[in-house]
C-alpha cells in the first residue's frame, strides 16, 4: 500500500506540465503553400554514407549534430 502511494506521487508532477513550454525557432525556408513535386525536394549532393563518415573523422561523433543542423537551415524542414 505503501509503495503504491510513492508510486503514485512520483508518476507526475507540475514539472512535467507542457503549458510553458514554447517552440524552437528556426532560420529555415517556409513551407509552401502548395505541394511541390518530387523532383523539387531538396539533397546533398554525393553518397550520404561516404559524407557521414568523412564528418565522422575529421570531426568526430560528438559534432556531428552540428553538421545535421547547419544542413537542416540549409535545405529546410524536408531534410
């Protein structure tokens, strides 16, 4: 009985409440309003597998995030 009363005042709290919460701004393009076609989505151009592991070794794993987002700004929410 014990252990279900902790339990049950630790599964949530006003911690955990999301009506602060805002949204992250990005510099990246606006949607259009319309449906583009396929040819029209943006790439990188080359083997993404051969790109990855070039990052991975001139800069290591912990920066990587960085090259993803600088590609996300970049091309836009699509990537």
């Amino acid at each position: 009985m014990a252990l279900w009363a902790k339990a049950r005042v630790r599964m949530a709290g006003p911690w955990l409440s999301l009506h602060e919460a805002r949204l992250l701004g990005t510099r990246g393009a606006v949607a259009p309003k319309v449906v583009l076609p396929f040819e029209a989505m943006p790439w990188c151009p080359g083997n993404k597998w051969m790109r990855m592991l070039q990052i991975w070794k001139e800069q290591g794993s912990e920066n990587m995030h960085l090259d993803m987002h600088q590609t996300f700004q970049e091309l836009g929410p699509i990537f």
